[in-house]
C-alpha cells in the first residue's frame, strides 16, 4: 500500500500522490531555469507544475462505520442492474480529487488490467476504453480510462486486505470509477441516483443489511 504522500509534501499546504512529484518535476526545473531568462514562460511552466500537483491532491478521508461507499470523488453517472448485481459507476471530472477507495472491506483476489479505447469517460462507450479491475471477490472496483487520462495506477496487489474507504489507485486526469456490488445490495438499499455529488470514502452509495467481519 503506497503512502498518503511523500516527505515533499510538507511542502504544500495539501498532500499528493507520490507520482505527482514525477509528472511535476520536468515543468517545475525548466520553469524555475526559465524565470529570470523568460519571465512569462518560466511563470507558466511552474503554473504547471503547480496544476499537476494540485491535481494529484490526496486528501485524508473518514468513512463511516457501514454500508458502500464512493470510490471516488465526481459525479454518479450510471445506475443499473447487471444479472443479479448492481453496478454504480462514478464520472470524475478533472477538477475532483482522483484517488479511488475502496468501497467496502475485503480481500483483494486479483488486479487485471484490460486494454481498450480512450473515449470520453462520461459516454456509454467508456465502458470498452482500457481499464483496471480490483477484484475483492463479493465486490469489483472498475477504474475506466477517459480520452485524456492513460495511467491509472494501482495501490493494492493480490492478498491485500483494505478497509472501507482505503486508497486502493490513483488516475491521472479524468475517468470513471464503477462498483459492481454485493449480490446482498439490492436497488432498494441504493441512497444515491444519477447526477449526484460524492465524495470517495465518505458518501454512501447503499447501505446493507448484513454486513459481516468478511464482507
């Protein structure tokens, strides 16, 4: 499990993902070099770099006691049964927070990632672009690729064990996150609809009548 954040970000006032630093690091050096050369360009690379780290914020959370839980932060953008299990998926835009939690506790069976397209994250043909597949077994975390966003990066690997609300990924600029739940959630536990705001690791998208020291 990676850390909140590096050392380096007791230097903002807002902790990020270790690979901010990387992405951050070309813009930042060249506009640090630039500023007293080309004032105007040096500004706007460092604005850069700023923005990046800014992007990758990855702010502390506390979940609740019960039920699932967001992914991430955005927008609900899909609601539907699939066979018996229900599938919510979350739209994150490129202002949200984009590290993904996990939705309930578990264990952590495989991590599979599937190549495919890069079409805008919030159409009905995203779910054939390239995604990351968490699979807990009585729950699966989909992380969806958008057309801008190509890295998405895991923070668990098989025989992890995560709590509700733990950071399980990460993705660079904007995608989807999908739970496909417990068969024991049904549409009349779910508290959310389409076009409602969440928070990863906070709002609830169901609660559940049986919730047990496995989940």
């Amino acid at each position: 499990m990676s850390p909140p954040s590096p050392p380096l970000g007791r230097l903002l006032p807002f902790p990020v993902v270790d690979d901010a630093w990387r992405l951050a690091r070309v813009p930042g050096i060249l506009g640090a070099a630039l500023l007293p050369l080309v004032p105007v360009v040096g500004l706007a690379l460092v604005g850069v770099a700023l923005g990046i780290l800014w992007f990758h914020r990855n702010p502390d959370r506390v979940p609740p006691d019960d039920g699932v839980v967001s992914p991430a932060d955005g927008t609900v953008s899909v609601v539907r049964e699939e066979g018996n299990r229900l599938r919510v998926g979350v739209f994150m835009n490129v202002t949200d927070v984009h590290v993904n939690r996990a939705p309930l506790p578990g264990t952590v069976r495989e991590v599979r990632h599937r190549p495919g397209a890069n079409r805008p994250a919030f159409s009905k043909e995203s779910e054939h672009n390239e995604q990351l597949v968490v699979d807990c077994g009585k729950y699966e975390l989909l992380l969806i690729a958008g057309w801008f966003a190509r890295r998405i990066h895991p923070h668990v690997e098989p025989g992890d064990r995560v709590d509700r609300g733990e950071r399980v990924a990460h993705v660079s600029f904007g995608s989807r996150a999908d739970v496909v739940f417990p068969p024991d959630v049904s549409r009349e536990d779910l508290l959310v609809a389409e076009g409602d705001d969440v928070r990863a690791g906070e709002t609830m998208l169901a609660t559940r009548e049986k919730t047990t020291a496995g989940e």
